[in-house]
C-alpha cells in the first residue's frame, strides 16, 4: 500500500505521529475496509481505539449506511439487551412503548460495540447469534428479526484470560476475532511523544487564547522516558493543565515531574525507575503489585538492620557492663537479653521487626483500591462516569467496585 494513501488517511482523521507500529495498523485497517469481515481491535485504555472503526467504516462499502457507536461498558447490565436489541411493548416495568435496537437500526451499516469485553454472558449469546446468523430476537418478543451489520469491536480487556476466568465466551472471541488490529501503546511510539504533545499544545494555546507552552531540552527527555500508562489521554490532559497553570511558557524539568506524579497513589513517582524498564505492565494493579513487593523486601531488610542494631547494643552494653565490674544479665534460652535497651527498641520498630505480620497485610490492595476510587470520586463530585474515565475503567466496573467496598 501506498505511503501516501496513509498519509491521507492520517490527515483526515486527524491522526498524529509516524510510528511504522502504528502505520502497520493503519494499512491493515484500510486493506480490509473494503471486506465485510468482523475486526477486533485490542489495546490499552487510551490508544485511540475509536479512530480505527471510523476508518474501517468511511473506506468500506458500508460509508453511505449509518455508523452506530455503543459503549458497552457504559450500559448498566439490566438495559443492554433492550438498547442492543430492542424491547416490545409491556415487555419490563417502564416498557411504556415498542422500541428499536441498535442493531435494527444499524441495518446495512455499521456497529462499533465499544468495550466488548464488560458485555454480561447472557447477552454475548444473543450478539453470538447476530453474528452467526444474522438475526436476533426482541426482549419480550418471540419474533426473529434479520439484520445486515458489520460488526467492529474494541477492548481493551484480555479477552484469552477472561475466557479462563468464564467472564467471556471462547467462540464469541473466535467470532470477533476474525481479523484482529492491536494499537500500540504510547511508550512503544516514544518517536511519537513529542509530536503529540506539541499538537496537543498547540490547540490548547488555540483554544485558551494564550501562548504555546514549550519544553526545555531536559524535559522533553523526561516526556519522552516516561510510560504514560494512560497514553495518549493522559498526555492531553497533562498537557492542557499545563497551558492553563503555567504562567512561564517554557517548562522546565522540575515543573514538568511535579505533573508526572500520580495524584491517586499516595504520591508516588510516576516515572518507572530502571529496575521497572524491563518489565512490561498492562494496567495499574501490577504496578501496584510490583511495589508491595519491593516494599515487602525494603521491610525484611529493615528487620536485619534492627536485629543488627540489636546485636551491636548487646555487645556494646556488654563490654561497658565488665568494664566497670558489673554482672552480666541472665541468660534466658542462650539468647542475651538487655531488657530496658531491647524493650525500648521493639517497641519502636515493632510493626518492622515483626516476623509474623507479612507486607501484604499491612498493605492491601483492595485498601488502596479503595482510598484510590473514593479520591476520585470526591475529585468528581460524585459524577461516576467522570470518575470511571479518570480511573481508566468502564462505569459497569466502577459500580461492581462501589457495591463490592459497600461505598453506596
């Protein structure tokens, strides 16, 4: 494929960066467009999974028919069977009329079901029929009704392991899985960083009428070195806060972390340290994790420095003790004990010496989890769908999170 037809494709759809990864994608979406196949598009939340549809769906032969987006993620699990496919009359309290489905009015167009992977099992059956056979029934309805849609999907779910886990079903994967598109994150276009961050501060200069904020040389290293775990979406709105609050127009290094810190996890460092530079994170939780066990083994190297410190004041006590003639201490299981010293010392750093209470104890997960959502929340002024945004989640999850910490 020509580079200039995606080249084309990139200026229509306002696609920044030159990442031969990303270009891959891009010729792939177009190479298929003109086939009626089903595509499913994976990656981190962030990527800019919604472009790729658009693209498919404007170079098919589906680009006169109507192009419907649904958030799978966004609607709870009660209604999305009647939003998918449509509901009779009377069929459910506040069935006050007949109404159509997405996938009725998709007719001859194209569906893109965003966030596949939160859809509930019950209605992955019924979308395996849509696909299968092309037909599907009303909720309250007997009637088998026909439709002609491409199907596109997105996730950016793990699809295989929530097949083991019975979250979703192996042959509705195999189904959408027919022609595959993986968007790479933004750490693997570091190339790309730059440019988006000077495009993302060029319309924000635009857009607040005030000058174009730019980095120094020792910045723009720290911008690029960063993992933006939340990709391009986060680097927009870092970089938008910046526009706004910084009155010099040229950003430092020092300026630049003091935005590049998480405000969700207690202040630490956002930037990955080079012990993390070979490891590869697919979401928040296995950072999480890779802390509590780097603090795990900071604390049992804690407890051998107070156990030597422990040792060395026996010693030292000891020698003062024959020193001045004074009778050692009694010894209790041949272990030496200075019982004012000793007390003292393991009252202090009792939690740290402490050989029974393990990290993960002191450091739960589901605490931090927590204290992360309820921040949020308050930051968002109750405002779920906001708050389920900022988190990188679906709303569906953030209300399972919500009702599992009892925060209703």
């Amino acid at each position: 494929m020509a580079i200039t037809e995606v080249q084309q494709v990139k200026q229509r759809f306002g696609i920044i960066g030159n990442s031969s990864l990303f270009n891959c994608e891009i010729e792939k979406a177009l190479l298929i467009a003109p086939v009626d196949l089903t595509v499913l598009i994976t990656g981190e939340s962030g990527v800019g999974k919604e472009v790729f549809p658009q693209i498919i769906h404007q170079n098919s032969m589906r680009k006169h028919g109507p192009y419907i987006v649904v958030n799978c993620g966004a609607i709870p699990e009660g209604t999305i069977d009647s939003e998918l496919f449509g509901h009779e009359k009377g069929s459910f309290t506040g069935a006050l009329a007949e109404r159509k489905g997405y996938f009725e009015v998709a007719n001859q167009g194209t569906i893109f079901l965003d966030e596949v992977g939160e859809l509930p099992i019950a209605t992955q059956v019924r979308l395996l029929r849509v696909l299968e056979y092309g037909e599907f029934i009303k909720v309250g309805s007997s009637k088998v009704q026909k439709t002609d849609v491409r199907i596109i999907a997105a996730t950016n779910v793990d699809l295989l392991r929530a097949i083991k886990k019975g979250r979703f079903r192996e042959d509705l994967y195999y189904r959408l899985n027919t022609i595959p598109i993986k968007i790479p994150s933004l750490r693997e276009r570091q190339n790309d960083i730059y440019l988006l961050f000077r495009k993302f501060a060029s319309d924000f200069a635009e857009k607040y009428r005030m000058p174009v904020i730019n980095l120094t040389d020792k910045a723009k290293e720290i911008l690029m070195e960063y993992r933006w775990t939340g990709n391009i979406r986060e680097l927009k709105n870092i970089t938008e806060r910046m526009s706004i609050f910084e009155r010099e127009r040229e950003i430092d290094e020092e300026h630049l972390k003091t935005y590049l810190v998480s405000s969700d996890m207690e202040q630490l460092p956002a930037i990955i340290s080079s012990s993390f530079d070979s490891k590869s994170f697919t979401n928040e939780r296995e950072i999480l994790y890779q802390i509590l066990f780097d603090m795990r083994r900071e604390i049992n190297e804690l407890k051998r420095n107070i156990s030597e410190l422990l040792n060395n004041v026996s010693t030292r006590v000891q020698s003062s003790q024959q020193s001045h003639g004074i009778s050692s201490y009694p010894v209790i299981d041949n272990k030496e004990y200075i019982p004012v010293v000793q007390k003292e010392l393991r009252y202090q750093y009792a939690d740290e010496i402490s050989e029974e209470k393990e990290p993960e104890q002191a450091f739960s997960l589901e605490k931090i989890e927590k204290e992360m959502i309820i921040k949020v929340l308050k930051r968002n002024k109750g405002n779920r769908r906001n708050a389920a945004q900022e988190l990188g989640i679906s709303e569906r999850t953030l209300y399972r999170k919500i009702k599992e910490y009892g925060m209703e």
